[in-house]
C-alpha cells in the first residue's frame, strides 16, 4: 500500500551530498501535486561537522555520524548514496537489508564484482526501488537532443565527440584524497569518464567495444591532508606524501551497436576549466553541440535551411523542451538553469518512482550502473593492451 508520506536521507556531506540534499529539498516544489509528504530526515557523514552544517543548511531534522544509524531509522525510507566509490557496495546491501529504497552516485561501485552483488540486491528485493545518480540525463537541453535522434530528425546518427574537462587535479599542491586511489581507471575516467560514457550510450546506444585508449598520470604523488574538506577543497597539508594510483586523464574512441563512432576525452587537469562537459552530435541529416558553460542552450543544424544564412543555430531551453515547464518558478524561454537543478529533476522522478507514480523517465537502474562499469573496464583494459580494440560485454 503506498505510503501518505516518505522519509529522505542523504549519506555524504560533501559536495555532491549536499546537492542530493538540496534536490530532495526543492522536488516537491516542481511538476505540481501528487507526491506523498517528504520529511527530510537526516544526513549522515563520519565527519560530524559536515553533517551538522548540511542538515542545518538544508532543513533535515538532524545529523547523524554512521550510514548504520540511517539504515536502523524507521522513520527513512528514501536514500542517497553520496560516499567514496569503494563504500558503495557495503552501504547499498546494508540499506536494502534494512528495506530502504536507494539512490547510489555514480561510478556504481569500484570493481564490477562489487556491482553485480548491489544487482543481485537489488533483484532479491523487487519492491525496493533502486537507482544510479547520471544527473546529465535530467539536462533539458540533452533531452531535447535526445529527442531529435529518438524522432528520426537527425538521421542516422555517425559521430558523437564528447569531453569533460576539469582543472581540480591540476595543483600538485591539492591534498590527497580518495579520489586519487584505487588503480588504473578509477581517476578521471571513473569519476568523470562515467558520465561521458553514459551520455554517449544516452544519445547513441549501446557501446559494442573500445580501442586505443591511453591513461595518463602527470601528477605523481600528492602530500596527506591535516585537515578534512568538502570536495575538492584546499586544505592545510602534512610533509607525508603518497603516491597518486591511477590516472589524471583519459583519451578513448568507441564504436556502437549502431556503426556510429565516438571520442572521447575526460581530465582533471585541464588548466582554466572548473567543469567543462560539452559534447557535438554528428548526424546524417542534423548535428547539434552542448556545452555545460551554456546549459541553458544548445546548437542545432539541419538541411532546412540552405542559403546563405545556412548553419549552427542556438536553440534557446524553453517550454517546449523536456522538464521545463512545471520544473521551474519561471518556466519561460530563455531563463537559465545550472546542474544543481538537475539534481531536483532526479530526486523528484526517484521520488515519483519510490511513490508508483512514474509520471517522469526513471532514474537509471543499478543494472544500467552496471552496464557502465563494464564499458570503464572495457577502457581500461583498452590501454593496459596498448590501446588494442576491447569488446564490451552484451550484458545489460
């Protein structure tokens, strides 16, 4: 029988915590009436400061310092996942031991070992709702694009040209952190790769194998902080230092199911570029760019103009567009949206799917976070082989 209200919990108080914790916030305030009552329950964070300031900040009735405390609350029944990647698969099997519908960041988990046993979770317990945090999906202006190649608009589609560039691993002098353990892989291509790839599968379907990656390490150890920090925040640091164990960038091509192609790019020393995810669509008939600096448009080109005004036009988001209109106070052409606001179109469709309502595309499932690991190893095992092509398992 559904629940007349459901409660939320976040564990991780750091920066992507806190951006669960501020869409779970907000969800109830999009796409009009029909959700149960949401009480934000509890963060959780071992740093118990954190924890505080997050449930402080965003209005959860308190703080807690276990992921344990939050699977033995009766009064939570929704939860993120927001911790280091090789937690993943010890927090997730507790929370669905203790009956909780879960929500887990991406990359799923650190080995596809990990991952398969969340699935088979996942699987024991039908009536448990379980998701994989690929937030690029809620973007408006992805999903209208999507929406053109799913339409037949773009003609079969050829090539798409992915990057993610960030700057957070440039500076020898940022503190060690989890980010920067856990071997080949599970750098720039776990952390950041993963979305690329999943944006690729997004717009372009399943990828049938990879070839010629390389994986690159420019900064080769990084000094033990004394302090904590949210993200990728500087700290004070010790005279310990430790190795760096996996890579700072990642170059790989791909091919599709399809016969289209793909390549792709992910640093996190990409000098100048806090968070540069962009990408261009090449199909036979149209093409079309995003760009993350310019979330609130994208580019399209097709055959229906041919004279000399003919060629990239920007498209500007508006209600004619997915998640616009009822996402936002001022669903009109032309007013911007950033990425936080994707986390309040997924907590609220992960919401909408806890409730049995399903009135928005679901979150993907852990099998889908599965299905991306694979690709990553895929990569991976791409560049310990020098870069020789790698089939991706059909599995999904």
């Amino acid at each position: 029988m559904p629940k007349d209200r459901l409660g939320v919990a976040v564990i991780g108080a750091g920066m992507a915590g806190r951006s669960h914790a501020a869409g779970y916030r907000s969800a109830t305030t999009c796409y009009g009436p029909g959700l149960p009552q949401i009480d934000l329950v509890a963060i959780a964070d071992l740093n118990q400061t954190f924890a505080q300031d997050t449930a402080r900040r965003f209005g959860y009735a308190r703080a807690e310092s276990s992921w344990e405390a939050i699977a033995a609350a009766p009064d939570v029944d929704v939860v993120s996942v927001v911790v280091a990647n090789h937690l993943h698969r010890e927090v997730v099997l507790g929370l669905l031991a203790a009956g909780k519908h879960v929500l887990c960041e991406k990359p799923f988990a650190p080995t596809i070992a990990d991952a398969e046993a969340m699935v088979a979770a996942a699987d024991a317990a039908p009536h448990l709702r379980t998701a994989v945090g690929f937030t690029f999906r809620r973007s408006p202006a992805i999903a209208a694009i999507k929406e053109r190649v799913d339409s037949g608009a773009m003609g079969r589609v050829l090539h798409f040209n992915g990057h993610y560039w960030c700057d957070y691993g440039c500076d020898p002098r940022a503190p060690m952190s989890w980010r920067y353990k856990g071997g080949p892989g599970s750098g720039a291509l776990a952390d950041i790769g993963s979305h690329l790839v999943d944006l690729a599968e997004f717009l372009c379907g399943p990828i049938e194998s990879v070839r010629g990656a390389t994986l690159s390490t420019f900064v080769t150890e990084r000094a033990l902080p004394l302090g904590a920090a949210v993200g990728h925040a500087a700290t004070e640091l010790s005279d310990v230092t430790e190795p760096v164990e996996n890579e700072d960038l990642v170059t790989f091509s791909a091919g599709f199911a399809s016969g289209a192609t793909a390549t792709v790019s992910a640093s996190r020393v990409a000098i100048g570029l806090a968070n540069g995810l962009g990408f261009e669509l090449f199909g036979e008939n149209a093409g079309a760019t995003f760009d993350l600096g310019r979330a609130g448009e994208f580019s399209y080109v097709d055959r229906a103009v041919r004279d000399g005004t003919s060629g990239y036009r920007t498209v500007p988001v508006g209600p004619g567009h997915p998640y616009v209109t009822g996402g936002f106070p001022m669903d009109f052409p032309g007013v911007g949206y950033g990425q936080n606001d994707l986390f309040v179109f997924q907590a609220r469709a992960f919401l909408e799917q806890v409730a049995g309502l399903d009135r928005l595309p679901p979150v993907p499932s852990f099998a889908h976070g599965l299905r991306n690991l694979r690709v990553l190893q895929a990569i991976t095992e791409s560049a310990d082989a020098g870069g020789a092509e790698v089939k991706v398992p059909h599995l999904y």
